[in-house]
C-alpha cells in the first residue's frame, strides 16, 4: 500500500495499535485531503479539524478501530458542533448534547473529522441541500452521490475517511451505496439505539455504517449496535462481534431473487439487471440455491408506507412558523403539509397496517435465508435529475422509480447490504442488495464477506483516489 487512505479501516486500527502510523498522523492525511478534493465531492458541510487533532491526541481506546478517522451524519445532533439537518433555518444550530450512537462512535475512540452532507431533514433520495453543494459520486462528479446519507457515501468513496455512519428509513444507506461503489449495512431494526430523542416513530428507519469492505461496516455496526436504556425496543440479541461472522462459512442458503419493481411502475436498466444476474450466478457458483420468487410485498402497500413517511416528515416541520416554512425546501414544505392533513386515527390504522403488511411479507419470505433484488433502477443519475422544484410530487415520484425496492426493508425492519459488484462500461458503480430475516445481520455478514472474497472490489478506486 503507498498511502494510509489505501488501508480499510480496520488495517488503520491495526497499525495504530502496532505502532506503525498514529492517529493524529492519519487525522493530518485525512483532513489533507479534503482540503484538497471536498470541494468537488461535496461530502461534508462542517470539517472539525482542532477536534478532530485533539481527539487524536488523547484517543484512549482499545477496539479494533481506535484512532480511525470517520465523520457523524448532519442528521446527527453534535454537542458543540454545528448540526444543520440539511436544512438552512438550522444553518448555525449547535446542540449541546449528542446522540447515543454519535457517543458510542467517541467511546470506541474513532475520530470525527465533521458532519457529512445530508439532504434537508433526510428526506429524499438525493443530496441537494440548501447549506452545501450537492454530495456527488467520487466516480463521476457531475452525478449524484444518492441520499440521504450521500455526503458519507462521498466521504468513504472518495478517500476522506475510513469509514461512515449514515441513517436509512427508505433506503438512506443503500442508495449512495450503490451510487458509490461501497458497502452499505441497514441494520435490524432496533439493533442501534435512536436515544435519547427517539423521533423516529414509525419504526421505518436505522442508522447503519457505509464502508470499503464488509469487515469495516461489520466493526462499524459492532460500535454502534446495542440497546441503551429507556429504548422502547431493541432488535433480539445475536452473539457479537459481528466482524467474526465474516470469518464464518455462511453454509448452503436459499436464495430468493426477483428483479420487478415494487412500489413504482418503471423500466429497470439494463445495467441494473446485469449486476443482478451475475450476483445470481454467483451466488450459485458458491454453492447457493437461487430461487425465483414473486415480489412479497403487495404494490397496495405503497400508499401506507407513504402515509407513515409523510407524518415522519411533519414530525419535523409542524411546529414551524410561517415565514420559516417559507425557507423550507419545495419537497420538505409539500410533504410535511401532506403529513399534517393525516389525522392521528389514519395514522394509527395505517401504522398498524404497515405491520401487518410487514408480517405477511416475512412469512412468505420464511422460507428462504435471504433474497436478492437490484439496488437500484438505475446507475446514478446526473445531479439535479430527480430534484423538482416546480413540482414536487412529481419529484417524489421520480424518488419512486430510482429506488422500487429498498423501503420493503424498512417496513419489515428486516437487515438489507448493498454490494459493489458490478460497474458500467464507463465506470459508474452498480450495487445489488441482499435482505435477511430480522435479526440475522450475522448471516448477511457472513454471506456479504463470502460474496467480497469470491468477487473482491477493494483495489477498485475513482479518478480522485
């Protein structure tokens, strides 16, 4: 390896732990080089770089990624670092407490370098917010990054950190996976602890690490997994670490796969189907039944999981005034109206129903031990592509058609990896997902890191590395 950044993260634990290279040392590499290509990658929005040596200095951990540079989500709150939400009425808001997941990243003595791009209130698939210029893919930088947690997705891709923590309610994580070319990880639900605001009230979203290879994000989720106290739920217990389920055989699994969009009508790339296939024949070369099945969720459960996402959006505008509102971005200002012309009933049956839907999906996928999908409907689009002042439904139906399968694991709560396993003829990354049943993240990982030996991606990198 020539430079620090060519080690995964846990290579960095590694050598810090072994003497060879010290954290401060790899927080000036780091901080170097966003200096020298943020600009163009438009990952973060607040670089903390005294903090950032300080903690460098005085990191005292012991894990296996003590001292590695990562970087917190902006929809992450930050005691005494500037937290935007994506959303210019929060520009110079600076919280005085930090999240439970932001303080188990610290314990574990990772280093933040700053708050990664995130779109307004992270809401769509997309990373244009008002407070920074879009997060784009380090493979072609005049499209996007995906979002919501597009702007950890640039960071990771592009070499500015080791590793990341995003959040994922419709497909947050996967998407700048896929657009990317990194492994994206939705946990189980309640596996990482959403203390202490505890917003998220319809069950849909989890934060989760984006990395180069599965061993980092399995050593991410092992930092951030793990009920606090007061969580109203919490994911079933799994022996831990999850980085020893990668050095696990995952034994012979049935694999479902389907490739027909669900919650939008569209055509699929052939790109996209490309990738999908060739991850079928793969899965069958290692010795995997692969088995075609019919989508499990009904396409009539779209408008619930849309009634959900919309009051999730007006949790965060309702109490806004007027003239605020008018600074709101189209999208934001149109769903949380939407959301807040749900009355509490609607919302509890179509809370209910979205449970329902959830249950009848994993009972007839219980038959297989994952399943595989596209990541998305397409390569990633040019920035701006999806984005739609003028008309926001129609952007939010555009969102539809980019991302027909991740939300299904959001509903079911189940755990879901992008992988990069595929890239175009001119360069751009395409990602597959697999999905377990809740809880099996172990089984996932296992299988995820069998997938990356027999098809390994690491030594591949953008123009900018």
């Amino acid at each position: 390896m020539s430079e620090l950044h060519d080690l995964t993260a846990l290579e960095q634990g590694a050598a810090i732990k072994a003497g060879e290279v010290s954290a401060a040392e790899l927080v000036e590499h780091y901080l170097d080089r966003i200096g020298r290509l943020d600009a163009s990658l438009g990952a973060f929005v607040t670089v903390t770089a005294e903090s950032a040596r300080e903690r460098a200095r005085s990191a005292a951990a012991d894990g296996p990624l003590a001292g590695v540079p990562t970087a917190i989500k902006d929809l992450n709150s930050t005691a005494g670092v500037r937290t935007t939400y994506g959303s210019e009425l929060f520009a110079d808001f600076v919280p005085d407490f930090s999240d439970e997941l932001v303080l188990r990243i610290e314990a574990a003595g990772l280093v933040s370098l700053g708050k990664t791009n995130t779109p307004e209130f992270g809401s769509p698939c997309y990373t244009e917010p008002a407070v920074a210029p879009p997060a784009v893919t380090p493979w072609d930088t005049s499209r996007m990054a995906g979002g919501s947690s597009g702007g950890a997705a640039a960071a990771v891709a592009g070499g500015l950190v080791a590793v990341a923590q995003g959040s994922d309610g419709g497909g947050s994580i996967r998407i700048p996976a896929s657009c990317c070319g990194l492994v994206g990880l939705k946990p189980t639900r309640g596996r990482i602890s959403g203390s202490p605001m505890y917003g998220e009230v319809t069950g849909l979203a989890t934060a989760g690490p984006l990395a180069r290879t599965v061993r980092d994000a399995a050593a991410l989720l092992d930092v951030m997994a793990g009920r606090a106290v007061g969580d109203p739920f919490w994911a079933p217990a799994e022996a831990r670490p999850f980085l020893d389920a990668c050095e696990r055989e995952p034994g012979r699994l049935r694999v479902a796969r389907f490739a027909e969009p669900v919650i939008a009508e569209t055509e699929v790339d052939p790109e996209c189907l490309r990738a999908w296939e060739d991850a079928s024949r793969l899965l069958e070369s290692l010795g995997h039944e692969v088995v075609d099945i019919e989508p499990p969720l009904p396409r009539d459960a779209v408008p619930v999981f849309e009634t959900c996402w919309a009051v999730l959006t007006a949790l965060s505008t309702v109490n806004l005034p007027g003239e605020a509102r008018d600074r709101l971005r189209p999208l934001t200002r149109w769903l949380g109206e939407w959301g807040e012309r749900i009355s509490g009933p609607e919302f509890g049956l179509a809370l209910g129903e979205l449970r329902r839907v959830a249950a009848r999906t994993l009972a007839a996928l219980a038959a297989y031990d994952v399943v595989l999908t596209p990541t998305l409907a397409v390569p990633p689009l040019p920035v701006g592509a999806l984005r739609d002042d003028e008309d926001p439904a129609a952007d939010f139906e555009a969102q539809k058609r980019f991302t027909p399968w991740t939300s299904i694991w959001n509903v079911t709560g189940s755990p879901a990896v992008s992988l990069p396993l595929h890239w175009t003829a001119d360069g751009l990354p395409v990602g597959v997902m697999l999905a377990a049943a809740p809880g099996a993240e172990a089984a996932l990982l296992s299988l995820a890191a069998q997938i990356e030996a027999a098809a390994p991606w690491r030594e591949r990198h953008p123009a900018c590395w």
